[in-house]
C-alpha cells in the first residue's frame, strides 16, 4: 500500500505546486490509516504531507488515534 501511495505522489509531484481536493484526501488518509505496513509516525507523516496539498478548508477529517 505504501508503494501505491509514494508512487502517485511521486507520479503526480512535478517541481511545480501541485494540488488535491478534500475528497481525495479524506479518501487517501482512511487508505493510509488502515495500512498495517506503515507505523504510526509515517502515517502521520503521510497523512499531514498530503493535507498541505489540500486547498481551503477540508472539514471532513477523520479522528484517528495510535493504538
């Protein structure tokens, strides 16, 4: 899962700023959460990348807390 998700932000990364719209975040995080490959610090790390790619407000964050 992990491969899948560094493979679409390396794809879709150009040297250019690039943006993605709070549907695909949302959908993105519950991905990277439930990805038992990944520990909690690098979900974070993932999850908060992303969510600086998301313009304007995104009121629909999930809660989520380290088991």
């Amino acid at each position: 899962m992990f491969g899948y998700i560094a493979s679409v932000v390396l794809a879709t990364h150009t040297p250019y700023h690039w943006e993605m719209k709070c549907s695909d975040w949302v959908q993105r995080k519950y991905e990277i959460m439930v990805d038992d490959n990944l520990d909690f610090r690098a979900k974070q790390y993932l999850i908060g990348y992303l969510r600086t790619k998301v313009k304007g407000n995104c009121d629909q964050e999930l809660a989520w807390k380290e088991k």
